[in-house]
C-alpha cells in the first residue's frame, strides 16, 4: 500500500503520461477514448527510474483514492478522465445536474459574466457536482 506522498507522486506521472506526451514514455493511447491497456502504463512507469517497484495495486489505489477522479479503468484499460491534450475525447451527451459548480480566479469573473464560461483552449470547460 503506497503511503500519500507516494501515492501523490505516482499520480503525478499518471497524469504526464495519460494526459500530455505519452508518446515520450512509448506509449500509445486510443485516438477514440485516449485509453491505453494496464500493462503498458505499467511497463512504462516501470521503465522510469525509481518506479521499477510499480506494480498493478498501486495504480488500482492511485484511481481508487483520486479526490477528483482522474483516472478511470476499464476492461484491463486506463485512461485520464479529462484534460488530454494529446488528443481528442468525446464523452456521450447526459443530463446535467440542476446546479454545477466551474472554479476559477476573480481576474476571470468578468471575462465570464460577458462572455459566458469558455473551454479557453481545453476541449471542455470543467465543472463539477460540489464545491470541491
């Protein structure tokens, strides 16, 4: 069991691996769900230095403790919730809750109120069910 600092660092990696250059850790994501199979994101945080210890449990907690969810596993695949910027993700349309939540900084309030809440060059614009 990883205690939280490690837990925090392997999630990090996740991230950089899931998320922004896959490719510079030899690992190909699916271009429809930006997916890759478990045992490759394990072979490649293997392969880093000082990660040779990574085994499947690990990232099975790593998902499992996210306070934001930002990783999901699906028939033996792993992929980052949201933020690609790599390639395009499409989710299915669904029904929105009555209230959401979108954080952001008050520089960006105005901007927002005039214009309305933009993805500002992320494919979605993020929001959430709770304040956290």
């Amino acid at each position: 069991m990883l205690n939280q600092k490690s837990e925090k660092s392997l999630s990090k990696l996740m991230t950089k691996i899931l998320r922004h250059i896959p490719e510079a850790f030899g690992v190909t994501l699916d271009p429809e769900d930006g997916s890759c199979p478990l045992p490759s994101l394990i072979e490649a945080i293997q392969a880093q230095s000082g990660w040779s210890w990574v085994k499947r449990e690990d990232l099975e907690q790593v998902v499992r403790n996210s306070d934001k969810q930002r990783f999901v596993i699906e028939d033996e695949r792993i992929r980052a919730r949201y933020g690609h910027s790599h390639d395009k993700v499409q989710y299915a349309p669904g029904e929105p809750p009555e209230v959401l939540y979108h954080g952001t900084n008050t520089k960006a309030l105005p901007s927002i109120l005039q214009e309305g809440l933009l993805p500002m060059g992320r494919q979605y614009a993020h929001l959430s069910e709770g304040e956290k």
